[in-house]
C-alpha cells in the first residue's frame, strides 16, 4: 500500500492539471487521462484569488501568466437600477499588502493554455481522447487499474479523480448520484472592450437585483469583458448542462437595469448557458488507492468564485500530503486538511445566492449584510 511512483490523474481542467504539475514537483510520474480529443477555449472569466495565486506561483506559473492578467481595482457590489455602492473593497495593492499575493482575473482558456504548456515541459504524459470508464484496486499488487472506452487498461500506485461534477471516479466510489439543479442558471460571455459603447470600470463588480444578479469584469491586461448573467429557475429540462444561450432573452432578462449593464449586454454577439448544479457534502473523498479532487467532490455555486480556486487548493496539499506520509495516512491527511475547508466554502457560495438576490426589497437589510460579506469576500 505503502509505495507511490506512478500516479495518473482523470480529468485535464484546471484541478487536473495543476495536480499533475504538483505531483510532477514531486517528483512523481504522472499522466493524465483526458476525454477531450482536443484541449480548447472553455469558459469565459476566472477571477484568481490570493489563495489560488499562491499556488500557481509555487508551482512557477507566475510569468507566463501575467502577461493575461488584469488586475482589479475594487471587488464592488452595486444596485441594479440606481447603481448605488452597496460595498466598495479595494483589491490590487491592498491584496498583495494583506495576503502577499495579488487578485487577478484570467480568461480560463489563457490559464489552461499555460498549464497544459507547463505539463508538456514537465515531462508529464497527456493522453487525449482517453474516455475513462471505471478502475479496479489490485490489492495484492498494491497498484490500481484504470479502463478506458478503448478497451485499453492502465495501472498506476495512485489515481486522482479531477473530472469534474460528473466524475465518473466519484460514481465508482460512493454510487451513482445525480446533481442537484441549484435553481439557478448563468448566462456567460467575453466581449471585445473595442466593440463597447460604455465605459466600464475596472473592478470585480456585482450588480444585484430581484431574482438575478450581474458580474463583470475585464480580462487579458483591459482587453476583453467578462459577463456572469444569473437568473432563478425552477428547473433545467435539457440533457445537456451548457448549451449556446439566447443572448436576446439574456437581454430581455436584464432589461431596465442601470445603463452600465444594459449597454454591456447590447454589445454581446453570443453567450452559454450554464445550469448551475451542486451536490451535498460527501462522506469521504478517498478510497483505497484512489482519491478526488476539484468538482469531482466539492461542486459549489460560483458564488464566491471559489470553484476553480479550490480545485487548485487541493492539488497542492494532495501532492504535498503523498509526498511526505505513507500512502495509508496521505489520503485521510488530505481529506482532514481540505474537506472542512472547502465545505465551508460551499455552503458560503450558496448563502450568497441570497445575498445576491433581492426578494421582496430587502434593500435595508442588504447593506449590513454586504458589510458581513466583506470580512469574508477574498478567503485566506
Ligand atoms: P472541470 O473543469 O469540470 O474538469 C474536468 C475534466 O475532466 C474535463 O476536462 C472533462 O472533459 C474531464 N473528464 C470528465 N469525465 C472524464 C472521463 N470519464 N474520462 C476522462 N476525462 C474526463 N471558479 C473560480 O475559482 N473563480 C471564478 O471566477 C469562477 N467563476 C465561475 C463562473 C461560472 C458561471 C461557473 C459555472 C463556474 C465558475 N468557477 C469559478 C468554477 C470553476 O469553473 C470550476 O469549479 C472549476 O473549473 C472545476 O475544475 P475541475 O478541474 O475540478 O473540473
């Protein structure tokens, strides 16, 4: 049980492959196992938080990713008709003051490029195309085998499960359970800042309003904005958990809301629609010789952008955990140190759906709230 030297991960998102890259520093042999046949542009914004910025700098990413960057002046919470600030937090220089890292926002598509880049320079085997179906623990040869849709069988000491809400590794483990529809859907685009008629302010802003509420933010150094357009539903009755949104329902949505948003969202050509979906906290994240990580055990709302940030958190301490215990005690050592953690943050990215959400103008009650909020707005 003991002996870890080949580790394959499931899953190339951002939790796999920052895991690769911290297993790799570990100086572990890694591959990943992708389904994609092709790595591509998925997504829209990502906003970087201190937390996950540390990570991405340990794991030498910080260069190759500035030139992306941009850096917010303020996270900012505002009313969606008047505008009114409900919150103003500085961020940029106050950020790297307090947490000795900065708040960057990244297109994830500039953050996936580059961590594919690192893994290829690392030396890190990228299998695409890899559909994963199951695996089964060899007790006797304390070794784990991996199947893909092929036929082909793989085998490795250790397998992480980072492929995301649907994993089919979590599945395995702890039995077939569908996501919750969190009763919310989120309309996502980038638009070139060349084809706006406003001027949009460089902060991370969230403009709240009966039964929805509206994110911007600019991406690649003031180049692009970034739109996160939320609305309640009761429910999501297609197959699929993203399909191409109809931007003049996304605008008919919005309509009457402060001029910064409505002129934003008239110059947006395209959009996805995103069902928001969740599960409840699960009973364990390890089993045997496999383990999870990112989505696959921690799905949240993106309410504190907080998802991808996690999965990062978990790469570094899972590769930092098997690297320093023995393979029995790493697991539980990982799930001690990231579960009560990253359950937290779930349950406070759902408490801000009502937050965001004014119902029945609790416009009063919203400001002592959005001072609560702040205390916790950027995690430690
Ligand atoms: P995923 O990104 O889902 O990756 C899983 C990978 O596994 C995929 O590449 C998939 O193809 C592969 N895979 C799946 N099944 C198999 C299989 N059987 N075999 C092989 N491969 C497989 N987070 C932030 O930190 N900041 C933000 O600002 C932010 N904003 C968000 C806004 C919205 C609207 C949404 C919806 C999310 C947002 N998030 C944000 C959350 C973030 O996007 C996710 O939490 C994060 O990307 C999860 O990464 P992951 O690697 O765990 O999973």
């Amino acid at each position: 049980m003991e002996q870890v030297s080949r580790v394959i991960i499931v899953g190339a998102g951002i939790g796999g492959l920052c895991s690769a890259l911290a297993m790799a520093k570990q100086g572990f042999d890694v591959m990943v196992c992708e389904q994609t046949k092709h790595l591509g542009e998925v997504g829209a914004g990502l906003q970087i938080s201190p937390n996950a910025f540390k990570v991405l700098r340990e794991l030498g990413l910080e260069s190759a990713l500035q030139p992306c960057a941009f850096v917010p002046q303020r996270a900012t919470m505002r009313d969606f008709k008047t505008g009114e600030y409900y919150l103003e937090i500085p961020l940029a220089e106050k950020t790297i003051n307090r947490y000795g890292a900065p708040y960057w926002h990244l297109h994830r598509a500039d953050l996936h490029s580059v961590l594919v880049q690192a893994c290829i320079e690392a030396g890190i085997e990228l299998m695409l195309g890899a559909t994963v179906t199951g695996y089964k623990e060899n007790t006797e040869a304390n070794q784990v085998s991996l199947f893909l849709d092929d036929g082909q069988e793989l085998t490795a000491d250790l397998l992480i499960g980072a492929d995301g809400i649907r994993s089919k590794i979590r599945e395995q483990m702890l039995g077939r359970q569908k996501a919750t529809f969190m009763g919310q859907v989120a309309w996502r685009g980038v638009i070139p800042v060349s084809d706006l008629n406003v001027e949009i302010k460089p902060d991370a802003c969230v403009w709240v309003g009966p039964n929805r509420h509206f994110v911007s933010y600019y991406l690649r150094g003031g180049e692009y904005v970034n739109f996160v357009a939320v609305e309640e539903r009761n429910d999501w009755t297609s197959e699929s958990w993203r399909e191409e949104g109809d931007i003049e329902a996304l605008k008919q949505s919005f309509s009457g809301w402060h001029p910064e948003v409505t002129e934003l969202l008239s110059a947006a050509s395209s959009t996805f629609l995103w069902a928001l979906n969740g599960r409840d906290e699960l009973p364990t994240w390890h089993q045997g010789r496999v383990v999870l990580l990112g989505d696959a055990c921690h799905p949240m709302l993106p309410f504190m952008a907080q998802g991808a940030a996690m999965a990062i958190e978990d790469a570094y301490v899972l590769a930092k955990c098997v690297a320093g215990y023995k393979m029995s005690d790493a697991l539980v050592e990982y799930e001690k140190i990231r579960k009560p953690r990253a359950t937290k943050i779930q349950k406070m990215s759902k408490a801000n759906a009502s937050l965001y959400h004014m119902h029945g103008g609790v416009l009063g009650k919203l400001k002592l709230k959005a001072l609560q909020a702040a205390s916790h707005f950027v995690p430690d």
